[in-house]
C-alpha cells in the first residue's frame, strides 16, 4: 500500500507538470512523458540520506547539493555548501549551467520529496544528468541523521551498524538539532561551471 502511495505522489506531479508546461520550440524535451514515467517509477532518481551524509562527512567535491525550496526557507537554514535554485528558478537562462552539466553530482532537496522530485523531473526531461533527488528531504534527514533512534535489542548487526554511522554523522555534521545543525551552516557560492561550447551552424544548405 505504502509503495502504491509514493508511486502516486511521484506519478501526479508528473501529470501536472507535463499539462503545465507549455509547448518547447527553444528546448526540445529529451525524454517523451512515457519514458520519463518508467524512471519515476524506477526511482533512480533517488539518493537516500546516509549516502549525502557520508559525502559531507568525507568532503566529497563531487557532491553539490541545490536547495529548491524559496530564499526565505533556505536563509533561515540550509545543509552545508547548499546552493539555493528555487523550483520556481529552474528553467531560468541563468542556472542552466549548474543544473546541465557533467562535472558534478547535483542533490535536489526541499523539505519532503515532492519539490525536489518536481525539479528533478523537469530538468530529467530536458535531458539533463547528473541531477538526483534527496529521498524524504530535510525532514527524513532529521530525523534519520540528525537525531537517529537506537535500534531495539532484537534489532539484526546491519541495523546496529546503520545507527553507529548516523550517530557519527550526525557528531561530525554538527549534531542533535537540525535547526541548530543548519541555522547558521555557510552556504556556498555558485561553483564556476565551464560553459558548454555551443554548436556551429552548418553552413551552406539548400
């Protein structure tokens, strides 16, 4: 049931995005709306927790986390070295470079799934790589590496190993909080992306 539940939260901002969206004659869509809806469904898009925890922890400068949430939310707190591209910004000219591009691993993330899933999408159709998705967002990140639970005792090693890494996550990342963790985190400046070469007309024709 729960499966079932995810597919359609995926699966109806899929449909209103694509009704949305008028008609591209500057961008042509990479992916057809069928071939876009067997990704979604696949979930390939989706980076757990303690994967982004454990680049933070590592300093992994492949990482580059993008928050799509508004500027408000991202000022009052942010993961650390987040870059803010609200959703409502990402088809802007500017940010095309940073969301287009084969140097970086981009990590959407808002407070659930569904904003950042929205932009994954839209940028997914496009043709764009290297963007994924933070699954469960800010809160699933709270509550799974800021402040993880101990397992019972019953509970398999994997399970005990898991809560070992959160607990050291969460002391090398600042701990105990999310809010106190992200208040003040630095956020970092837009990283300078090398520009795609654009392609040369042919010239001559008919």
């Amino acid at each position: 049931m729960k499966m079932r539940l995810k597919l359609a939260l995926a699966i109806i901002p899929l449909g209103i995005i694509i009704a949305a969206v008028p008609e591209n004659t500057t961008r042509p869509y990479k992916l057809t709306a069928p071939q876009l809806l067997d990704e979604v469904k696949e979930g390939i898009q989706f980076i757990s927790t303690d994967e982004v925890a454990d680049m933070l922890v590592q300093k992994d400068p492949s990482l580059q986390l993008i928050d799509v949430r508004d500027k408000d939310s991202f000022d009052k707190y942010h993961l650390p070295g987040a870059i803010n591209i609200p959703l409502a910004d990402i088809l802007s000219p500017e940010n095309e470079d940073y969301l287009n591009q084969d140097v970086k691993m981009n990590v959407f993330y808002s407070n659930g799934s569904t904003t950042s899933n929205e932009a994954w999408m839209i940028t997914r159709q496009l043709g764009y790589i290297n963007n994924y998705v933070m699954q469960g967002g800010l809160n699933h990140y709270a509550e799974t590496i800021m402040n993880p639970q101990m397992p019972s005792s019953t509970s398999p090693d994997d399970e005990f190993a898991r809560y070992d890494f959160r607990k050291g996550a969460s002391a090398a990342l600042g701990g105990g909080n999310l809010n106190a963790a992200t208040e003040n985190a630095p956020s970092a400046p837009k990283p300078t992306i090398k520009k795609r070469p654009k392609k040369k007309r042919v010239a001559g024709g008919c």
